[in-house]
C-alpha cells in the first residue's frame, strides 16, 4: 500500500469515527464532571473561556440536533487537527540542502 492510500485511508476512517462514532456517544457527564458534581465542588467551577466558540461543549452552535451537532464538531476537530499538525510538520520538516555544483577542472593544454 503506497503512503498516500495509507494516509487517505486513515483520514477516512478518523473522519467516520468522528461523524458517524459520536453519534453513539454517551450523553452522560464524562469522569471529571460526574466526580465533580459527586463530590460538591462540580458548582465552584467557572465557565471555560471555549464558552463563545462555535463548537463548545461538543456541540455546533446553531445545529438543534444534538447528535448532528456533536458529529460536526467531530468532523471539524480532525480536519482542524490535520491542517495544524500538518502545517506544522510542513514548516517544521527536515531539508536535505541542494548540492553545492561542483567545479570543472579545465585542462589548459
């Protein structure tokens, strides 16, 4: 398998993953929150700064289904993902430097 089928295959599947998979995501509060909320100290938490962003809480504003919404957001996060980190291993890559072009002796005689 060449690298780019590998990568294309790869970005396919994160993207199913992220779509299709968050649909059966489980609506209950994850570990943090559950503990929180057990424990008494869930209300002495401030809101995020992510609170304004289109995508917070897993969720895409303006999208009323819940499930539609969180499959976008998921959507989004990878392609935001890969174009960072694929942006940084662009401008961060190795470079091989360019041969330096060697002198021709001429033979005067």
């Amino acid at each position: 398998m060449s690298r780019r089928r590998f990568l294309a295959v790869g970005l396919l599947v994160a993207l199913l993953v992220a779509g299709v998979g968050s649909y059966y995501a489980s609506s209950h509060p994850d570990g943090l929150e559950y503990v929180a909320g057990r424990t008494g100290f869930g209300d002495s938490a401030e809101d995020p700064v992510d609170t304004g962003s289109p995508f917070a809480d897993y969720g895409t504003k303006g999208v009323d289904d819940a499930r539609l919404s969180g499959g976008i957001a998921g959507v989004a996060g990878v392609l935001l993902t890969l174009a960072i980190g694929g942006g940084l291993f662009y401008a961060l890559r190795r470079r091989t430097p360019e041969p330096e072009p060697q002198l021709q002796n001429h033979d005067p005689s």
